[in-house]
C-alpha cells in the first residue's frame, strides 16, 4: 500500500510541479505553451486523484466489491505515461519487443511502477537537459525493462528518498533482479535495469 501510494503520488506530483514550473516560464513569452502547461496539469491532477481513490477505497470497511475499482496500470499503458512525461518536458524514445500477453496483472504492475519511478527520477534530479530511452523486451526467460537517462544529478539519486528502494522491493515480490546507478561512461547518466522472470 505504502509503494503503491508514493508511486502514485511521487510521480504525479514532479510531473505536476515540472509543468508548473514550465508553464511559468513560457507564460510571459509563450501563453500558448503555458496553456498546454495548465492543460497537462489540469489531465495529470484528475489521473492522480482516481488513482488515489481507487487505492483509498480500498482502506474503507466496506467490501472491495462495493467499492468502485479501476483496473491497475498495465504494460499497455506505458505509452500513456511517456506521453505525460514527455509533456512535462522530458524527451522520451521508447522500445518495446515482444508482447506481454503471457505476463500476469501483478507483473505488469511491477515493470510498469518501476519505469513510472526512474522517469520520475530522471524529471526530479536529471537536469533541464536530460534525455531518457525506455526500452521493455519480453522473452521466454521474463520481461526486461531498462530506462537509461543523460541526467547530470548521477549520485544523487540514491541519496535520500524511497523511489529505488521501492523498485527494488517490488521486483523482489518477483524473483527479479533490479540495478540501478551512475553510467560510468561520459557524458554521465542514469540507468534501472530491471528483469521479472
């Protein structure tokens, strides 16, 4: 419950905060970007708050039959969540081999949750100038998702908050593996590796 409610919270949150800072910025030279801006906060705010309803219900005591329960996030809806980061500034190519047909709804979750949070990473501590690439294989041996960014905060990111131990937790529930660090290689960068059996 804990996870799923940062992940809910933490990235709708930076990707709101992303826009507004954006949309304040091109508000004296650029109303019309400012209204995308507004436009994107305005769709971001309603998908977090049915979100986090739909987990909240979950707490009442009534039965989860009586609550009104929305199907969680799935593989199939990752390019609706690039499409969201990409609105709130960050340039995201995306990859993606194979189907996820064969993977179970809790699996689904779990990559889905793990790439939403190293975006969110890359939005938070990457710079103006970051670059990120999601790429999402499934083969006969699972489902691969790696998200490398150009982002210049690198060692930062582990420092303080739950996002990578969250990931970590949730690929653990699992049998997965997930890295997650610095490129050692110039120009610098981000990058999660994560693979779910």
């Amino acid at each position: 419950m804990a996870r799923e409610m940062h992940d809910i919270i933490g990235h709708n949150l930076s990707v709101i905060t992303t826009l507004a800072d954006g949309g304040s910025y091109a508000a004296a030279k650029s109303p019309e970007r400012a209204a995308q801006a507004l436009t994107a906060i305005g769709t971001t705010s309603r998908q977090a708050l049915t979100e986090l309803r739909r987990l909240l219900d979950v707490l009442r005591e009534e039965t989860p039959e009586a609550a009104a329960l929305a199907p969680q996030p799935a593989l199939t809806d990752l390019d609706q969540l690039i499409d969201r980061v990409r609105a709130a500034g960050l340039p995201v190519r995306s990859t993606v081999r194979g189907r996820p047909d064969s993977l179970p709804a809790g699996r689904q979750l779990a990559v889905y949750r793990v790439v939403q949070e190293a975006l969110t990473n890359t939005l938070k501590h990457g710079g103006p100038q970051a670059t990120a690439y999601v790429e999402v294989v499934y083969g006969d041996d699972g489902v691969r998702a790696t998200v490398t960014d150009t982002g210049v905060g690198g060692t930062l990111r582990g420092s303080s908050g739950r996002g990578i131990t969250g990931m970590r937790e949730r690929t653990a529930l699992y049998d997965g593996t997930l890295e997650a660090g610095p490129l050692p290689r110039p120009p610098g960068g981000w990058q999660v590796e994560l693979h779910i059996p």
